[in-house]
C-alpha cells in the first residue's frame, strides 16, 4: 500500500503556479513525466516511500540527526557553508552517508534499494536498472539557532562561470538524477524551471553571484510522502527555517556509461570510502549490489589520481 496522492497538484507559491503531481505507474511507464522532467528540470512523484517503511523511517531520521546536533555522528553539513568539506560550525542543515554501517539504520539502505525509487529513476534517466550506480544518500535538517538560506546555485557549474563556460558545461551529458523525499511537508526547495537547459540571464547570474530574488523561481511544495526529481543543474536553492521541522531524505544515482568517470566530480568530495568494505555490500538489499560494484569500480580507478570537483565552496 501507498501513501495516495496528497493532493493533485504540487503547488509553488512564488506565482501560485501549480505543477502536476505523478503517481509512480505513470512515472514508471514513463507516462508524461520524462517530457516534464526534462522540460522542467524536475517532477513531483505520489507513492514513493511505502506505508509500512514511513514509520521506521521518520524514527531512524529523527535518531541519526539528534546524532549528528550532539556531534556523534561527525559527517554533517555545517551552516555557514555550502558544500563540503564540512569542518566546522555550531548547527547542521544535513546529515551525511546515512547508509553508513556505523549509524546501525538499514533501513535507509532498503528504502534507496526499494523497487519503486529505482523504477521512477530509471525511467527519467532513460536507462535499465542494470545501467544505474550507488551514490548518495543523505538527510535534509532544520538547524536550531538561526534560520539559514543556501546561495542559487546550480550543482555541476560554477556560480564564477562565464556565458561560455557555462554553455558548455550544460552540453555535458548527465548521467544522474537527484532527489528529496519529504518525510514531512517541505516547502525549502525552490528553482527556476527550465534553466538547467540554457546559460542564466544577467538578472539570474546577479542574484546567483550576489544573492537576491531569483526572477522565475518557483517554490517547489511536497507533501509528506512526496518526491522531487530534479536535474541538479537547474537553479535552485534550498531556505532553511528553524521553526518548521525538517526531515527529508536527499540522494542520487548515477547512470554513467562503462569507462566514464564524470560522476566523480560530483559524488566522491562527500566521503564514500565506507562502500568499498566487503561487509558493507554484504549489509544492503541485493538489488544495489550491481550498482555499489559501479561505485566502487569507479572509486578503484580514482583512487590517487588528481581530482577537481564540481564546487570548492
């Protein structure tokens, strides 16, 4: 049993712009969503996260993140920074690796290994499951002093590129998506659509480079139990406020093709050594074992050769 649609459409309150809502059979035939995805930049999903796994899974996020406030659990996101490394900071906004066999909570790794996630994502990446690779998986928190606001960014492009930097940044093939499953109502996450196809306005690259209102954004709403799918280098940027808990759960896979190492870029700046232990592959739902052998294949080719990653902010 699924968690039914919550409504059907998700709205974005920037311009009350409502956006359609999918359930996963629609998105797992491919049913108008690929279209969306891909014009858009994302696509909301009904039905992702299972009844039956809810529960433990609102638990396991609440344990791991008072783990991560009392500094037990050190792979977190720090406020006052964006990307990693995080070393330093008095209040979180994430919690990393959290498959990580020292947290104790398999529970994450049977929901990022669950039937219906890998369906929907392979089908907006227009791969096979066997094609797909173990990447991500982290929570999304409300920090506790101050709210907290992250820059407009896009993922994979400096904020610093020039127009033609980042025209051909954006012809670079992919081969990933991201996502946020709300375990609460979230409203963070906001993005303009479409621009992950096409170099930023002047007004988009100001407010990019020198913060601001963002013309075109759009707040991208999810109910409980709903999931964005996004191309991480559409603009977006995530709005943090203390009072409104948060819990989402915040990950990505990568679908590269055998021999290409552009993923690297993107995913091994935020710590996954503790993939490569033979016990760890032996501790996660078979169904990611083919994908963490892409992992840890692309790690083996990676490791001590020079890298430069995506961002260094």
């Amino acid at each position: 049993m699924r968690h039914p649609p919550s409504h059907p459409h998700t709205p974005c309150h920037s311009r009350r712009r409502s956006w359609p809502t999918l359930s996963t059979r629609c998105v797992a035939c491919a049913c108008g969503a690929n279209a969306q995805y891909h014009k858009d930049g994302f696509v909301v999903v009904d039905g992702l996260i299972p009844d039956e796994l809810y529960t433990p899974l609102c638990a396991a996020a609440d344990e791991v993140t008072d783990k991560a406030r009392d500094r037990s659990w050190g792979q977190v996101r720090m406020v006052g920074k964006q990307f990693p490394p995080w070393t330093e900071g008095d209040d979180v906004w994430g919690v990393q690796n959290i498959m990580h066999p020292d947290l104790g909570k398999p529970i994450f790794a049977e929901w990022y290994g669950s039937d219906d996630l890998l369906d929907v994502s392979a089908a907006l990446m227009g791969v096979e499951r066997k094609d797909m690779q173990f990447e991500l998986f982290n929570i999304l928190v409300n920090p506790l002093e101050k709210d907290y606001a992250l820059s407009w960014h896009r993922d994979d492009v400096k904020a610093t590129a020039t127009p033609e930097e980042e025209e051909e940044a954006l012809k670079i093939k992919h081969y990933g998506i991201q996502w946020n499953a709300a375990l609460y109502d979230d409203a963070c996450l906001s993005a303009v659509p479409a621009s992950h196809r096409r170099v930023r306005t002047p007004a988009e690259r100001k407010a990019n480079l020198e913060g601001g209102d963002m013309p075109g954004a759009q707040t991208l709403e999810l109910k409980k139990g709903q999931t964005v799918f996004y191309n991480n280098n559409i603009l977006h940027v995530g709005k943090y406020n203390l009072a409104v808990k948060r819990r989402t759960l915040h990950g990505c896979y990568g679908s590269p093709p055998p021999g290409d190492t552009s993923r690297a870029r993107n995913i091994l700046q935020h710590g996954l050594e503790y993939t490569s232990d033979p016990g760890f592959r032996g501790a996660v739902p078979a169904s990611l074992h083919p994908m963490l052998d892409r992992l840890n294949g692309l790690q083996a080719e990676m490791e001590g050769k020079p890298q430069q990653y995506s961002q260094d902010d």
